[in-house]
C-alpha cells in the first residue's frame, strides 16, 4: 500500500504548515501508541472532548478523515478503534504520514547552480535550508509571548547597571580612559548569557535513569513522530531511559536542558523575544551557538551560551582546537557565511571547505538572502545592506594569531567595553581599598556569597560576579549543580592547578593592619587538594584546615593583605570536581567566603 491509497492525507496538507505539523505529530503519536500496546483500549478509544482532540483534529480539515480511513468508529462520545483492523495498516498508514510529512515540510530548495550536485554538495546546501527554516520559529508571537515570562527582565537589567556602575568607577580610578561606556543593551546581553547558564539551562551528557535515578550508557537512537530520541541504558537496574533531542524552542522552553544544539537553540528565542537581531550559528564541525547585534558597537558579537562566553571568536580554534571549514549563521532576514570572523588561519580554512565550490556557496547564501529580503520595505533593506557591507570589510582583515592572553580573555575592543565584561588583567585584577566609611569604622569586611554570586562589602552595597572582585583568576570558575543543588568555586576541567586571589590594600588610608579574620571553606575527595595563604609582601602564611582563624603577629602593621586559593589534584576525567572551594547550597545566602580586617593608627 503506498501513500497514495490513504486520500485523507492530501486533504490535511491543505492546512497552513503550522497546523499541518501539530496535527501530524498527533496523528502519529496515535498510531505509534497502538502499535506498541495494540490490547491496550486506553489508546483504541479518543474522546471527542478531550483538549487535544477539540484543538488540534476536530477543526483541522483532513484529521478526522485520517483516523476514519485508519478504521476508526464514531459513538456519542468517543471514537474507538476495533481490534479486527489490522496493524500491519496501522504501519503502512504511519509510513505513508511519514513520508509525506517529511516531504510536505522540507523547505523549498535552492535553485541547483550545476547540472549534477555531488551527494557531498546536497548535505550541505541541504543543511543550509534546514536551518534557514529553523530560525523562522523565533519570530512566532505566541511563543515569544511565553518566553518573555520566564526571563527576570527586571533583575537583569539592575545587574546591568551595576556592571555599568563598576565601569564608571574604573574610569573614575584611572583604570579605564573616559568617553568609553559601553552600551547598556550590551551589559544586559552580558547578564542574560550569565542567567541563562547559571540558572535556566542545564547540560545533559547522560539523563540519569529514570527508575533508580543511577548513571546511563548511550544505546541507541531512534525516530518516534519526527524527534531523533537517544536511548539510555542504566548501569545499575538496566532499564532504559529516553532522551529527546528536540528542535522546538518552545519545547525547550519547557525541558531547559540539552547539549550546545538545544542551548543554542533556545538562546537565540531569547534575544529574538528581546528584541535583538540575533542569528543562530552552524559550524559544521559540530557545535552551534548565537550571534547577537550590538547597535551601540555597529558589529555582531560572538555569544555561546554553553560557556557563558561574548565576543571571544577564536577560543574554537585557538582554545577548543577545532579544525573550522563552514560557519554560517542564520536570521530571520539574513543567510551569511561567516567562517572568517572565527579563524585566523584562513588559508587551512580554505583548504578544508570542499563540500561545494565557493561559487556555489555564495550564490545558495545569495538565494536564501534574496527570499528572506523579498517582503521588506526599502529603507529595511537598505539598512540591511549598509550592515552586511560593514561586515564585509570587516572580514577583509583577518584575525591576528591569538597570544595566551587572547585564549584568557579578549583584548581588542574598547577598553571599558572589556571591563565590563571581565575579560581583561585590568578587571580581574580588582583591589578592595579603605574608604571613607573604614577609616570611620577602623575596619575593611568583605563577604563572598556563592549561591547568589555577589560580594557584601558594607556600605557600598553589594558587588555582583565573583570575578569582579577577585585580583588574580587562573583555570576557576563558578560551577552550578543543578541536580544537587550546591554551587561552589573548582578548577576547569582539564587544568592541573587553579588558582584565585583576593588583595586588600589600606595604603591610602593612613591607616595600617591591625588583625586580620578570614572564614573560608574547602570541600576534596580522594586526592584532591586546596591549600589557602594569606600573604603580605615577604610574609606568607598557610592557613590550616579549619575555618575562621585569626590571624595577628605576622600581618599586624602591613597595609596589603592578599588571600590565596590553589586547587590541585583529583583522580580521572572528573579530577577538577576533586577539590572545591565555597562550596553551599542553591538557596543559602550566607558568605562562605569573609575577609575581615581591623585597622589601627601606624
């Protein structure tokens, strides 16, 4: 039996792609269900009042002719199955709808530009319209509507001032030239890509078991109604556990958690919801992430959400070791290749992009561009015009090799821009000094809260990020456990030793150090080690295991202290979670980190 002996199923592509693609997947979930328990009158039996009949059959022209021609019997208040239809016309029903759903929602291909396409020319080009599709969800009003509730606008643009508040003191202490604040939409891009990994997403390499809640193993993959689903197998109770790999950002809204595709994924919805230009971003050698356009800049920044990381193009290459070909990245008015922004070894690059001619990729990249174009008004595409040229002339000088501080952090760029972002030595290399309210006091009291990410320093208020307040940061980071719920301070991952320094300076104040107290914590396993000090010029203390120690002899009469953290040792490919620091749970707001110095007359 072949598609065309179901007629039902021409009739219901008559719907708008929208509908056609919700009601098919019901269809087919129907079906499946079926097939898998056929004794089961659960799923023989579809009440006529049920919510997803009433929405998305009933009124759907075609989908009650599909479950009628599938055997289907009307009574007053239910549609049943009987059990002498065959399955084996279920299968061939589900084939078909298949088939034809694939086919009915392919976007229209690009022109072919030779004769013949080589089959490895049609996977790419192929691709190319996939996602030139894909980026088309994010404009859905509805689900922008849903996405904007979840974000916590309100606290994120409070953040953003802050971190605008610290780039005016910089310029105020010499540290930044003045006349160079960034923008603010760029400061709250900033914090979204901090609130999106910190607190929204998470990262799944392998679900944990659904039954016993233990370590899985990759199994399989199958299709079920369209979704590729990973099988899981548990290494202790051997049952399986599912995992789709959606590719609906409004799904994703729901789960919050995949690997860079979902992330990506759902980020760009995000940026789209709030009003940014951003482009979802393919690079073939296996990763994806976001593009957002900075107004105040005049350029697209670099975001990966999977990393919390702006504007730092070449950590691929340089940092990661990726072998880049194709980077192209897609909007909802706009298809660009833009390969050359994520590499400065531009002649391997070119060596390795064989998949199509040049030719052939800029004229399906013109194609794409030219439909997307079609419906805007003139002044719209003559601004997008005057931005792609911009960025054409910014892709004719290619990026420098990048030195050990550019896989750090970025150097290019204004200065306060980078400030803003902690990207640079100047802005991890914060110093907490006396002011007036501790001269008044006679004292200098710093707290660390993990959990919320903020310092607590008196009466200056609180100071978000925790690299805003440290003075030297080498291989740590913050880490979120979403599934235990505990945040703290480790090494990244692959590093032998990291280290995090805090230094307090009373110089200016006249004054000098008369004690000082510090509460810290560490947290090992196996091997793992953390060794704190405190220091002050040639004096240098190692401090013991226990917390909240005084300490007064060796430091009094100083007027730098400087607090440091080194984290070494662990076993295996999990070494870096072998020795934490600051560690505390999800919902505490305690310091675990306080630094607190009484001060004297010299």
């Amino acid at each position: 039996m072949t598609s065309q002996t179901f007629d039902s199923l021409q009739t219901v592509e008559e719907n708008p792609n929208p509908v056609y693609d919700k009601t098919t997947v019901v269809l087919l979930k129907i079906v499946e269900n079926i097939i898998r328990d056929p004794q089961n009158p659960k799923f023989r039996t579809l009440r006529l009042d049920n919510a997803v009949v009433k929405d998305k059959l009933i009124p759907v022209i075609g989908a009650m002719e599909c479950l009628f021609e599938l055997g289907f019997e009307e009574g007053e208040e239910c549609l049943s199955l009987p059990d002498a239809v065959p399955l084996d016309r279920l299968r061939k029903f589900h084939a078909a709808l298949s088939a034809r759903r694939a086919e009915h929602l392919r976007p229209p291909a690009a022109a072919p530009q030779s004769p013949v396409q080589q089959p490895h020319q049609a996977g790419l080009l192929a691709q190319m319209q996939r996602h030139a599709a894909l980026v088309l969800q994010y404009e859905d009003p509805e689900l922008q509507h849903r996405a904007l509730s979840l974000v916590p606008l309100a606290r994120l643009a409070g953040a953003a001032e802050e971190r605008m508040a610290a780039v005016r003191r910089a310029v105020k202490a010499g540290r930044a030239p003045a006349g160079q604040e960034p923008d603010a939409r760029d400061l709250l891009l900033l914090e979204l890509l901090h609130w999106f990994k910190g607190s929204f997403f998470s990262w799944v390499d392998a679900p944990a078991c659904d039954t016993c809640r233990g370590p899985t193993t990759s199994h399989e993959q199958v299709l079920e109604a369209g979704i590729r689903v990973e099988v899981y197998k548990c290494a202790t109770c051997r049952d399986p556990t599912l995992f789709p790999r959606y590719n609906d950002p409004g799904k994703l809204l729901e789960t919050r958690r995949g690997r860079c595709g979902e992330w990506a994924n759902c980020f760009t919805l995000l940026c789209r919801t709030l009003g940014w230009d951003a482009r979802f971003v393919l690079d073939l050698t296996d990763h994806v992430w976001t593009e957002v356009y900075s107004t105040g800049q005049g350029r697209w920044l670099h975001c990966d959400p999977c990393e919390d990381v702006c504007d730092q193009p070449l950590m691929y290459e340089a940092g990661w070791g990726k072998r880049l070909s194709y980077v192209l990245a897609f909007s909802r008015d706009d298809v660009q290749d833009v390969t050359w922004r994520y590499t400065s070894q531009w002649r391997d690059v070119m060596r390795r992009r064989t998949q199509c001619s040049e030719e052939e990729l800029l004229q399906a990249v013109l194609s794409l561009r030219a439909r997307r174009q079609a419906g805007l008004s003139p002044a719209r595409r003559a601004f997008l015009q005057r931005r792609l040229v911009a960025e054409l002339v910014e892709f004719l000088s290619p990026a420098a090799a990048p030195s050990p501080a550019e896989l750090q952090g970025r150097t290019s760029g204004s200065l306060a821009w980078r400030l803003a972002r902690r990207e640079v030595q100047e802005a991890a290399a914060h110093t907490w000094v006396a002011g007036p309210e501790h001269l008044a006091a006679l004292r200098l009291k710093v707290g660390y809260c993990t959990a919320g990410d903020r310092y607590e320093a008196g009466p200056r208020g609180d100071v978000p990020g925790w690299q805003s307040g440290a003075f030297s940061v080498q291989n740590v980071f913050r880490k979120v456990e979403h599934d235990w719920g505990f945040i703290y301070l480790a090494r990244t991952e692959g590093s032998e030793e990291g280290r995090v320094q805090w230094r307090f300076d009373v110089s200016d104040s006249g004054l000098v150090v008369d004690t000082v107290a510090v509460h810290y914590s560490s947290f090992t396993k196996g091997s793992g080690q953390v060794q704190w000090q405190l220091s002050s010029g040639d004096v240098c203390l190692p401090l013991p295991a226990d917390v909240g120690r005084t300490f007064t002899s060796d430091l009094r009469g100083c007027k730098t202290v400087t607090l440091s953290a080194l984290l070494s040792g662990g076993e295996g490919s999990e070494a870096w979670q072998h020795a934490q620091i600051l560690r505390q749970a999800k919902d505490s707001s305690e310091c675990p980190l306080i630094v607190d110095i009484v001060l004297r007359q010299p």
